[in-house]
C-alpha cells in the first residue's frame, strides 16, 4: 500500500507541474477586430460565393459542418457564421442522411444568403466511420484555401473566424485546432466532460505538442479544427483515418509525422458548445470513444479506471 500511495502522489505531483506549466504558455485566444479598409459583408448582401477578398490578408474561408440529426442546434450554428466579421468565407452544411429536418432548417437560417451551401451526404462505404466519410465530403467540395472543420453544436462569436485566421497566420501553422467553451447543465455532464480538457493540460506538455517532433506528442478538438488546404492534402486528410473514432487526435498525428507544424489554442472566449444534453447521452458519447483513446488496449484502460478511481 506505501508503495502505491507513492507512485499515485508522484504521478499527481507530475500532472500539477504539466498543469502549472502549461497554463501560461497555453494560447488563450482574445476577439479580434479586422484592420481593413475592405468592405465586410456582415449578415448582409454578399458578392459571389469565395469571391476573393482584395486584401490578401485575408484568405478565403470554408466552414465545413457535418450534420446528422442536428435540427436542435444547426439554425443557431448557421446564424453565428453568417454573423462572423470576416470578409471572405462560404459555409458548407453536408446533411448526413438526417431523419429529421437538418438541411431544411439550414438553408432557412440563411435566408438565401449564397455564402451558405447543403449537401445531401453519399451513401456510405463499407470501410469508413460515418464522420470522417461526412467530413471528406465536404473537404472536396470546399473553395477555401483555409479548411475549418467544426461541430453543429458550436456556437460562433462575431469576431471568432477573423481570430482564428489571425493566430493561424501568425503561428503558421499546419493545423491549428481550438478548444471551445465546455457548456454544461446536468451532473452528469459536469462531472465527465470538464475531464477532456484536463487530460490536455494535465498530461500533455503543450510545449512538447508544439516543438515536439513526436507524433504521439499531439492532441486535437474536433469541435474546431483550422488546416490550410496544402497541409489537409498532405497529411492524408480525413481519407488517411477513416477507420478511427479518434479521427481529430489522429489527424493531429498526421500533421506532426508529415513534419507539419501543429498548434493548440484556448477558444473559450471565441466558441462554446454544449456536446451532450443528460447523462445517458454524455456516457454514450464517451463510451464510443474511450478504448481508442487508451491505444484499443483493455489493459491500458483498466490501469487507467483504477488509478483514476
């Protein structure tokens, strides 16, 4: 018993010093304000769909949003896009085979506004996870040369997208992937999802994912995930993890082994999110996840449930 008193408090003593660690050097994103004397387009009359902006400060944009059964949340995702301050992005919905009215709802977000496209979802492969098949759908149909893949339960500040394309230009990085605002209401949501973003900043060196050349060294949110189009190609995109339920950490890996450069950013002030709604719901969205998450080893993940226990 001593000595397993010793190896938890060592352990724990490791993770408050990562915590500490990282917390400073955490890039904790603020609002930018667009320095321009460019037009914006607002939520108002658009020209045509990409049409590139003047200021080659600002790249063209696809916002890329897979949808299954999103009639809840896709109204208010579509209107905080639309509402974004950045001068030069298309939306593109891809409705995944819905049984409700998720496109339907899209498109009447948007008032025909042309920045905003639905597509009916193809049927699907036999090899491949539903999201990541949604999610390479709509990497071939965007325009952008900036590729942000994102949830439809993500709500938009105004100033988010000019903000991420700031850091993005200013990190250069290959991909630079966001952590929302965790919203949650039921017991059961806070005791488990707060427990995501802990494990990235209680057990991974966020100077080590960045300058690391490691790929296990990498973590990812697929809530928000900004790649310039050249880097998405050439780490495989969502065509190289088809299999994996992981599919955004293992994107991160993608990008850190082809020898890209990989940032993580704090977007609490930019985006939130409310991922599950009760209990049942939050332990079946992590349950789909979990043994990925511990290697597919039943070894690993019992270790892991008894020291966290």
């Amino acid at each position: 018993m001593l000595i397993y008193t010793f190896f938890v408090s060592a352990v724990l003593l490791v993770m408050l010093v990562i915590a500490l660690t990282n917390m400073p050097i955490f890039p904790c994103l603020r609002p930018a304000i667009l320095q321009s004397t460019e037009p914006t387009w607002g939520v108002h009359a658009a020209p045509g769909l990409l049409e590139r902006s003047l200021n080659p400060e600002f790249p063209t944009v696809s916002v890329l949003i897979p949808a299954r059964n999103e009639a809840k949340h896709i109204q208010q995702a579509v209107g905080g896009l639309l509402a974004q301050t950045y001068p030069s992005h298309e939306i593109i919905v891809l409705d995944d085979h819905s049984d409700d009215d998720t496109g339907a709802l899209a498109l009447a977000a948007a008032h025909n506004d042309p920045r905003l496209n639905v597509f009916a979802g193809a049927a699907l492969p036999g090899d491949w996870m539903g999201k990541n098949w949604a999610c390479h759908q709509l990497g071939q149909l965007a325009k952008g040369e900036i590729l942000i893949f994102t949830d439809a339960d993500v709500r938009w500040q105004p100033e988010a997208i000019s903000t991420l394309i700031t850091e993005w230009q200013r990190t250069q990085a290959a991909l630079l992937t966001v952590w929302p605002r965790q919203i949650t209401q039921s017991w059961g949501e806070r005791l488990v999802v707060p427990l995501g973003v802990f494990a990235v900043l209680a057990y991974l060196p966020i100077r080590l994912a960045h300058d690391g050349p490691w790929p296990l060294a990498s973590a990812a949110n697929g809530q928000c995930m900004v790649f310039s189009r050249r880097a998405y190609q050439q780490c495989g995109g969502h065509a190289a993890v088809r299999r994996t339920v992981l599919e955004d950490v293992r994107l991160a890996q993608s990008i850190k082994a082809a020898g890209l450069r990989l940032r993580l950013a704090n977007g609490a002030n930019l985006l939130e999110a409310r991922m599950y709604e009760d209990w049942p719901t939050t332990r079946n969205g992590y349950a789909k996840n979990i043994l990925a998450g511990h290697g597919n080893s039943l070894v690993f993940l019992a270790l892991s449930t008894i020291f966290h226990l």
